[in-house]
C-alpha cells in the first residue's frame, strides 16, 4: 500500500495542498492506528458499497425506461443484440460493467476491512474497547464466519456519506449481531 514513491507523493500532496494524508502503514499493534484504520475501512467498505447500489439501481432503471420508450430496441438487446439500437445498447452494457467494477471494489472493501476487524477482535479486550467502545469474546475459530455473518447484515444498514457514521452504523450492527459485553 505505501511504498516510498506512493510515500513521497502523498508527502507532497499534504505539503502542497494542507491535507493530511496518512503515507506510513498502520501498526497493528497501536489502537490509536487501529481506530484510524478500521475508521478509513468501514468508510471505504460502506462507500463502495453505496457507489454500486446507485449502479445497479442506474442499470435497473435505465433497462424499464428501454422496455417502455422502445420496446423493440429492450427485445433486442435479449434476444438479438445485432438488431438492437447500439447507442442504447452500449449505455446498457457501460452501465452494467461499471457496476460490475464497482461491485469488485465493494468485495475488496469487504476484505480490507474484515482483514482489520479480524486483527481488532483478536487483540485484548482493552484494545477492542478503545477502538469499538466495547469488547467482544469471539473464538478465534468462529472469527471468519462471524465477520461473514455480520457482512451479510450490511445490506439492510444505512450508508452515509461521512466517515464517522458509517462507523457508527457498522458499529451498530456489531453490537446488534454480537451484543454488548
């Protein structure tokens, strides 16, 4: 994720433009940069996730509006994409790549941040309080399938655009699938 290029050039960008992007990797054994880090991958999972659902939601509307404003283009483009209008026909398809490529980085979102939960619930009960606010008692062996579980509920949970409520969201759903110790 960062090597010394990447490094320097987001070293630059901070200088030049007064932000502050992080350009060391994380220490997976400090909490204050596990917070930042399950912050920035709860947003990016979240994020993701938002973008493709616009998508799909995009491809779904663009497909009725074809079906009604030009029925005989909609057939087509089923059963004989030849004959399909290939302006409508290519919309169609672009959409739906794009989603598709959306979708991959929601996937990758998903790991990153399972990747970091993972390391955050195996590590003491202290660390998980400082960054969750609460700690959980997962057995190691069930770690995988119940981040996977909680994953799954993602799709009925709130997306925002902000960071810190998206967090809070995920945090939510934590404390709904795992309770409160």
């Amino acid at each position: 994720m960062f090597d010394k290029e990447n490094a320097e050039n987001i070293e630059k960008i901070n200088a030049g433009l007064g932000m502050r992007h992080r350009s060391t990797p994380y220490d997976l054994t400090n909490p204050d940069d596990l917070a930042q880090a399950f912050l920035l991958t709860v947003a990016a999972c979240m994020d993701y996730r938002r973008y493709w659902r616009k998508l799909e939601g995009i491809a779904e509307e663009f497909d009725e509006s074809v079906e009604h404003y030009d029925t005989a283009t909609w057939i087509d483009m089923g059963y004989a994409p030849e004959k399909a209008d290939e302006l409508a026909f290519e919309a169609a398809g672009t959409v739906a790549e794009t989603a598709d490529l959306f979708h991959m980085l929601m996937e990758r979102g998903d790991r990153n941040c399972a990747a970091i939960l993972k390391v955050i619930l195996s590590a003491s009960a202290d660390v998980q309080k400082k960054v969750f606010g609460t700690a959980y008692a997962i057995p190691a062996n069930e770690l995988d399938a119940q981040i996977e579980e909680l994953f799954e509920g993602l799709d009925e949970t709130d997306v925002h655009y902000e960071m810190g409520k998206n967090r809070d969201e995920f945090l939510q759903l934590m404390e709904a699938k795992w309770g409160k110790s």
